[in-house]
C-alpha cells in the first residue's frame, strides 16, 4: 500500500506542474496577442 502512494504522489506532482506550465503559457499568448 504505501508504496503504491509513494509511487503516485510524483504522478500527482508532475500533472499538477503540467497545468501550471500550460496556464501559464496561456497567459503569455495571451498577453503577446493583446500587445
């Protein structure tokens, strides 16, 4: 059991990171097209 968490906790991490990363370069195109 916990090594199935351990083992899930990175995949949480990385999709929470993908998220952010693709928010962000959102709000970048975004900021390039109003500009």
């Amino acid at each position: 059991m916990k090594t199935i968490l351990f083992s899930q906790k990175p995949n949480c991490l990385k999709q929470d990171q993908f998220i952010h990363a693709f928010q962000e370069i959102r709000r970048a195109s975004r900021r390039s097209k109003t500009t």
